[in-house]
C-alpha cells in the first residue's frame, strides 16, 4: 500500500524540474531595451542613406613606406 500524501495541496507532487512554467511577460525594461535596438537601427540607416547623399567614400588604406617614413620621427622624440 502507497504512503498518504501528507502535503496541504499547496506543493506539486511532481518534482520541480517537472513542473510547467509561465511564460515570463515583458516588462517596461524589455519594452524599452526593443525601443532602443529599433532607434540604433534606424540610426545606422539614416546614416548609410546620408553617406550615399553625399557619395561618401572611405579612403584607402595607408600606404606601408608612409607609416615607416613617420614612425622614426616619432622615436627620436622619446628620448635616449
């Protein structure tokens, strides 16, 4: 014969990782974290659209005899 359940009702008999759980609801701190990925969103398009206005070009890269040429001229002015 099975021993009685002696629990007030209040308790699950089944284990927690068993039990359902709710659905978390959103909050006003998820509400505005979307809030803010939609404005950074919007910002970086405003900004392509505004670069492609003006055909904004990123320039090349630097050449490697231009950086030799100034790095020495930086050195000499650390000291001995």
């Amino acid at each position: 014969m099975s021993a009685p359940n002696l629990n007030s009702g209040l308790e699950s008999p089944l284990p927690a990782a068993a039990r359902p759980r709710r659905k978390p609801q959103a909050d006003l701190y998820t509400i505005l974290l979307a809030i803010s990925l939609v404005a950074i969103l919007l910002g970086i398009l405003f900004l392509y659209l505004f670069m492609q206005t003006y055909e904004f070009k990123f320039p090349d890269k630097t050449p490697v005899g231009m950086v030799t040429a100034w790095f020495p001229t930086v050195c000499s002015f650390a000291g001995p």
